[in-house]
C-alpha cells in the first residue's frame, strides 16, 4: 500500500482518489478519499432482530473532534432531539455496504450537541448544528477537514461539489446510494434563486432568508433525499476547498430548482465560539 502522507491543511481534495479512482464514472461516483472531509451520521434505531446503526445524513468533519452538519438531521419525525447515546459519526467511508477499502473508515460516539439558537423547523431556518466527538478523528490521507469561509463572503463559484449517499430520485421510488457520489453544481444569485423558488408550488409571495444559499438546478444532478447535512465545497485560488454551505432543503431533485443550503458565511461567528 502507498504511503500517503497526512494532509497540512483543510480543504485538500483528492480530485483522483486515494489508492484508486474511478475509471469510465458515468453515475457521478466520488473516488474513494476524493471528499475526505465527508462524514456520514448514524442513529441506532430497534430493528427486528434488534439494534440497527441506521443511516441519518451527512455532515463535515471542520475539526479533528467536531463535525458540522444540518440541525433537521438530529430531529425525530416527532420533533424531540436525538439523544447523544442514539448517534454516531463515521468518517472515511466511500462504500456503506463493504469493511474492507484502501484505508479502514473510523467510528466515534457523539459526547455533545450543539444546535443553533434560531433554528426553526418550520421553514429549516439558521439549520446548522455542531457535534463534538468523544474522541478525535485520526487525520490522513483519506480523512480530513474542510476549510470554512470568511464570515460574510458572498460564493459567486461555477464549480462547486457536493457529495452524499442521498437517493438517485425524489419520493418513494429513489434508492439510497452504497457508494459515496459528489455533484458539480454553480451557486445560484439569491434573487435569481427567489424567482425560481416562486415558480414552485411556494409561490409568489416567497421570501428566502438571506441565511441560505443556493446552488443547483442543473439538468446533470442534484442533491436529494439523504444528502441533508452534507457540505457544499467551492474551490479558492489557491487549490484549497471551502465549505460554503449544508445541505438543508429543495423542492424535489434533479430538477431546474435549485437546491438551498444554509449560508455558512452566515454562521461562522457562531461556529467560532466553539
């Protein structure tokens, strides 16, 4: 096996995979590592034969013992929080259906929650919410952070990715995926994104919060089901990657909606007082 050294800095994607890449992608697979910051959350649920670690949504590892993702993930259908002991996060996964890939994936249990003072569920307002670890993830080439955007920056990017295990359609009849898959997708202007929101069964009277931002809409893919709480990734001029927002809400998938996400420009000072 290749020796690859531990990434120095966040953001470093691996656009070729880590070990192997995938040849002949015409079903938008991500190589295995390309996304290292790319988590997957899991909630243990009572199965038939008993306990089951159930898939959730995705998040973003921003520091070795802190994931971010999307407050609507840690919400049962009733609306009560999940309790800590009924979560936990993996990073370095690709394929959910196999153990063995190039380097193991690393579980960690979930020792606190922190959720957005204004987050509304009606409406998915100020959706982010931080996990902190019980233990530190161990960096390497397949696992890593994401950087996070000044506060305040407006993403203008035509080539930004967002990656998840999420359904391949809207409604009863999409699959979840077994193997990660990323998306390039262009932000959307707000207003341009308000107009098309308005067309959809919304309506005229609309108003996107200036907390989201959008992204999407493109005939080659979308987010769906499932993605929720996955990072939307811009690149910089300096080859890097920058969260600029997570996956919250759209209307259907793979249409020419554009997805809406939550503004992490936006957040970032509350972020930072963790």
């Amino acid at each position: 096996m290749i020796n690859y050294p531990t990434p120095m800095s966040c953001g470093v994607r691996n656009s070729k995979g880590v070990f192997f890449g995938i040849t002949g992608n015409n079903d938008n697979e991500a190589s295995f590592g390309e996304f290292p910051w790319h988590i997957a959350l899991f909630k243990n649920v009572q199965g038939p034969s008993g306990e089951l670690w159930t898939y959730v949504c995705g998040g973003s590892l921003i520091n070795p013992g802190v994931v971010l993702t999307a407050a609507h993930c840690l919400r049962t259908k009733n609306g009560p929080m999940l309790d800590l002991h009924m979560l936990k996060v993996r990073a370095g996964d690709w394929n959910l259906r196999i153990t063995h890939e190039p380097y193991p994936h690393q579980d960690r249990a979930v020792r606190n929650i922190e959720i957005h003072p204004d987050y509304q569920r009606n409406g998915l307002l100020s959706d982010v919410a931080l996990l902190f670890v019980t233990q530190p993830f161990e960096l390497g080439p397949h696992i890593n952070t994401i950087c996070l955007p000044d506060p305040g920056v407006v993403f203008d990017q035509r080539s930004c990715f967002s990656s998840g295990w999420g359904k391949d359609k809207f409604g009863d009849g999409g699959k979840m995926q077994n193997i990660l898959k990323r998306i390039e997708v262009s932000i959307v202007p707000h207003g341009t994104c308000v107009q098309k929101l308005r067309e959809t069964r919304l309506g005229q009277s609309f108003q996107l919060s200036p907390t989201f931002i959008c992204a999407g809409g493109e005939s080659h893919g979308d987010t769906c089901t499932g993605d929720g709480g996955g990072a939307l990734v811009c690149p910089t001029s300096n080859g890097q990657y920058v969260q600029a927002g997570i996956v919250s809400w759209g209307m259907g998938c793979n249409n020419t909606t554009p997805g809406v996400y939550a503004n992490l420009a936006w957040f970032r000072n509350w972020i930072d007082q963790y």
